[in-house]
C-alpha cells in the first residue's frame, strides 16, 4: 500500500483590510488544492469596530478561522505602534507553537507583518512574502526589505521587483513573480455601472439622512498617515480636505487605516465642516467587491492610498497621488504626483477630473497569483531553513 503523502500545512496571517484585499485569493486558492492544509490567522484591526470589524466580512465569505486575537494598543503614535508589534509577536508565536505550519504567509509591508515574519523567521518555520521588492515611502519600505532578508520564498508582483528581490540577495529559484492578488480580486469583481454603485452604498452603507446622489460624479479620497512624517499628519490631511473643498462633486472618503497618526486623520475628518454638512461620506469600510466598483467609477482618486496606484491602473482612473508615501511605486499614466499643498492638490484634481479615463494598463499581474502561489507552494522542494546571501 503506497503511503498518504501529508498535505503542506499553509497558515495565512491577516491583520487588516488591506493585506486581506491581497491575500483572499491566495487563501481560496489553499482551500482548494489537495496537497495542502490551509490555517486561517485574523487579528489587528480586523477585529476593530472603528475600522469597519472586517473580520464578520471574513466570516461572511465562508473563510474559517483558526485563530484571532487582539494586539493594537491606542495611542496612534511610533511608540503604541511598535509596542503592538512586541504584542503580536508575543501572541503569535503561541499560535505557531500550536498550528505547526509549514509555510507562514508574511502579507505585504506593514507593521503587522513584521511581528508575522520576524515570529515564523525566529521559530525555524519557512516563510512567503507577497510584494516584496517594491519601492515607496514611509516605513513600509523599509518593513518590506526586514521582510525580504525574513523570508524563504518570495512572491512577487512586477519583474522589476523580482529583478530587486535578487539584488538582494536572494536565490533566484525562490522569487517568483505571481503579479499581485489582489489584482485577482480586482478582475474577477462583477462590473457596476456608476448608478449601481451609489444605489448599493446607499442601501448598505450609509446610515446618514443625506445619502449619495446617483446623478452626480463623486471623487474618491483615501489618506492614511505617512509614520516617517508623523507630527505632520494633520497638517497633511487639512491640506488635501481644503482642496476638494471647491470640487463640485460629491466625495467619497475611506476611513484610515491604524498606523501611528492615524488618530489625527480621523479627529481632522470628523470635525471639517465637509464632514459635517455631508458633502464628504466617510465609510469605515468598503466590501473588495465594490470597492473595485467605487475605483472604477471614480471621476478621480485623491490621497495616498496604494489603490491609486495599484488598482486604478486597470480601469485608468485619473489619479492624483499626494505626498511620499508611494513614492517611485511603478504606476501607469493615469497618476499625477503632487506635494502637500492645497492649492497644488486642487489644480490636480480638476486637471484629472477634465481629462477622464486614461487607457487600462495591466502593471500588477493577469488575475491568476492565488492559483500560482499555491501550486508553488504545493509543489515546491522547501528550502533550507537557513538562508545563505547569493552574491
């Protein structure tokens, strides 16, 4: 009788909206394959109300929950932020210590990740990374290298970043360029025309008397705080809040994510008078399904959100990128750069909005790197749990 092969145990760690935006497919794509076990982490701010609870979305999906846990200690500065690192590391290393997985999956470049990477890394257990050898702002950057040096196999999204990834001095057998995930997710969304989607948000998102018109276009705002300019956080969102001020649209704001400054964004957001008349409809959360929807439909994208850069190059939405927190991501000519300036955001904005749509470009892969990360996974010889530089 020829012997069960034992499936790879797979364990996909998720601690926010974001990286679980870039992760879903990898986690269907685990389920599915027979060779291997998938093992399901959630904490963070998935577990927080003030950023939507997105872990109920995880639930409604049908996606199972090995384990889950709280680790964001409030404070919204460097100090609370790294300390919930500490936190996490503390608690996933139990979680590890009991799951026993294979392979840990070590999502993107924030601060999350690093707890995820550097407790698999210290526990001689092989770790994935997604999106690594990708350039940008603020600390992520330097988050996705740690990451990088942590991990074993290496997914990821554009060749330039495979071709970095190796410069590093990683071996080329174990860097594979899948295109992002979340590009999956994006491509395989149902299309909503402009209509539809307000009508949607209307019934389920918005819980205000004055809802959103379906006859008037609407301009997309996403700012999260840059941790590297930290005691200027404020300033930097007033800037870009007093420059949609005389748009004559509609605006949609997503709420920010939990990075140290975050707090600031949030008070500045609640107390504009924007706000507070109901021009600008903050939602803590937007399902992946239509937010592809909302980005498609978008007469323009403001702020410094990654969305403006990876996502929006698929259906050319004019994008107007603030500040340094993506600075030199590759992006498609649909995105204009300016600084934190008011006056310069606003000129911005209606030089996108009278242009429109620009031509689709597929930067970030072809909607099949859930598939091809688990395949990988699946069938590849595991390296060496010590890792030896390559140049």
């Amino acid at each position: 009788m020829s012997k069960i092969k034992k499936k790879r145990k797979i364990c996909v760690v998720t601690a926010n909206r974001a990286d679980f935006s870039r992760t879903e497919t990898i986690i269907e794509a685990v389920r599915e394959n027979s060779c291997l076990e998938l093992q399901l982490v959630v904490f963070g701010s998935h577990l927080l109300r003030t950023t939507g609870r997105t872990i109920d979305e995880i639930r409604r999906k049908g996606f199972p929950i090995d384990r889950s846990f709280y680790m964001e200690i409030a404070g919204s500065n460097p100090t609370t932020m790294a300390k919930s690192v500490g936190l996490a590391m503390i608690e996933l290393s139990s979680i590890f210590d009991d799951l026993k997985p294979d392979i840990v999956l070590a999502p993107v470049d924030r601060f999350e990740s690093l707890a995820i990477g550097a407790t698999a890394a210290l526990m001689n257990i092989r770790v994935a990374h997604t999106q690594g050898g990708e350039v940008t702002g603020t600390i992520d950057e330097s988050i996705r290298h740690a990451l990088t040096k942590l991990s074993h196999l290496h997914f990821v999204a554009t060749e330039k970043s495979r071709e970095r990834v190796i410069r590093m001095g990683e071996h080329p057998k174990a860097v594979f360029n899948i295109g992002c995930p979340g590009t999956d997710l994006l491509l395989k969304a149902p299309p909503m025309n402009f209509g539809h989607t307000i009508e949607w948000l209307n019934k389920n998102l918005v819980k205000i008397d004055k809802k959103l018109n379906t006859t008037v276009p609407y301009v997309l705002m996403i700012q999260h705080p840059v941790t590297t300019e930290f005691y200027n956080t404020e300033q930097q969102i007033l800037e870009t809040l007093e420059a949609v001020t005389g748009l004559n649209k509609q605006i949609i704001a997503l709420w920010p994510n939990i990075d140290a400054g975050s707090d600031s964004i949030a008070l500045a957001l609640k107390k504009h008078p924007l706000v507070i008349n109901g021009k600008i409809k903050i939602f803590t959360h937007i399902p992946t399904e239509i937010f592809s929807n909302v980005l498609r439909n978008a007469s323009c994208i403001v702020g410094n959100s990654s969305s403006g850069i990876r996502e929006s190059c698929y259906f050319g939405t004019p994008t107007v990128n603030v500040g340094s927190r993506q600075s030199n991501r590759e992006r498609g000519s649909n995105v204009i750069d300016v600084g934190y300036n008011r006056r310069e955001i606003a000129q911005a904005v209606k030089k996108q909005i009278a242009h429109g749509a620009y031509p689709a470009e597929h930067i970030y892969g072809n909607g099949t790197a859930g598939r091809q990360f688990a395949k990988i996974c699946a069938t590849i010889e595991l390296p060496d749990i010590q890792k030896k530089i390559t140049y």
